[in-house]
C-alpha cells in the first residue's frame, strides 16, 4: 500500500518541526500565525504519539495523522521514498541514521518474528506426520519463490535457513526481534 503523500514542502515542514538527528526526536516549532494558548501548549514540546499496536509513532498536519518517520526523512532529505526501513528494527527509533530507503523486498527481508510463530524461529517448522525428516526450513529466493528443505533436527534446519538467507541479502536481524 502506497503511503499517503505529506502535503507540505521540505521549506514548510522547517517552519513547523525541530529535529534532533542523534536523538530522532521531532519538536513542535513557535508558530507566528498560531494562537498563544496552541504555542503555550506544544511549542517546543515533543511531536507526535506512540501507537502502542504498531509501534509507529505519527504526527498531525492539517488534522490528517502521517508516520513520523516519514515526517522526518523528507524535512532531513527533502524527498518522500515509497519505502522507508527502521535499520534495528524499533519502529520509534527515528534517528536518521536508523532510517534507509529500501524496495518492499528489501523490507520484508529485515522483518521481526512474527507472533503467531510457533517454533521459536522464523522460517522454521514442525511437520508432525511422522516424516523422517520432520524440521522444514523455508525462505524467498532472490526471485520472492518460496524455497524449503527438510531435516531431521532443528538445529539443522536452523543453521542451514540462516547460511541460505544471509548468502540472499538478509538482515542479520531478520527474525531475530
């Protein structure tokens, strides 16, 4: 799904937020045309929430919510990339240096486990039909098809997943958070 594009220039969003790079941390500005109750209120303070069932956090401009990532790339940078990736995984770790501009399959290839997992490993599974090689280790060729391979214990399976997708270009987090 493509993001909704901030309606404001780099020059506007200036006008509007600090930021701090080494921190990540986005601060409302004094605004001139803004009464003296709104600049009481937020000048100076910290922009934007948490959003407990993502982990984003987001920022209001002109009454419609934008993530503050994306906020904060295009008044550092200047310009607003499809795809934007938190580097250690913290989607509230906005420090510059933690954001990267990736395609959708670089993304997916820094993803954290997912919470339905039942093995305790992403890309490792259980087959309880009594095979003899019962632990399946899959992942994503370099064309996105599925791959997979059986083994008969999970270490196995666990270190050959791990040789196939760092040899591909995943994160070494991929998984791991």
């Amino acid at each position: 799904m493509k993001p909704k594009p901030i309606p404001l220039s780099q020059t506007e969003l200036e006008t509007l937020f600090d930021y701090n790079p080494e921190t990540g941390v986005l601060k409302h500005k004094h605004r001139l045309s803004a009464s003296a109750q709104w600049n009481s209120r937020f000048a100076g303070k910290e922009a934007g929430w948490l959003q407990p069932d993502n982990g984003y956090i987001f920022i209001s401009i002109h009454y419609r919510r934008y993530r503050a990532h994306r906020v904060i790339y295009k008044l550092f940078y200047g310009i607003e990339p499809t795809e934007i990736d938190h580097i250690n995984g913290d989607r509230a770790d906005n420090r510059i240096t933690n954001l990267r501009v990736v395609n959708r399959k670089q993304n997916t290839k820094n993803q954290k486990k997912r919470s339905n997992n039942t093995s305790g490993v992403t890309g490792i599974t259980f087959d309880n039909r009594g095979l003899p090689k019962p632990w399946r280790a899959k992942w994503h060729d370099e064309n996105g098809k599925q791959r997979s391979k059986y083994f008969k214990t999970k270490e196995e399976a666990c270190e050959y997943r791990e040789m196939r997708i760092l040899s591909l270009g995943y994160s070494k987090n991929h998984g791991k958070r």
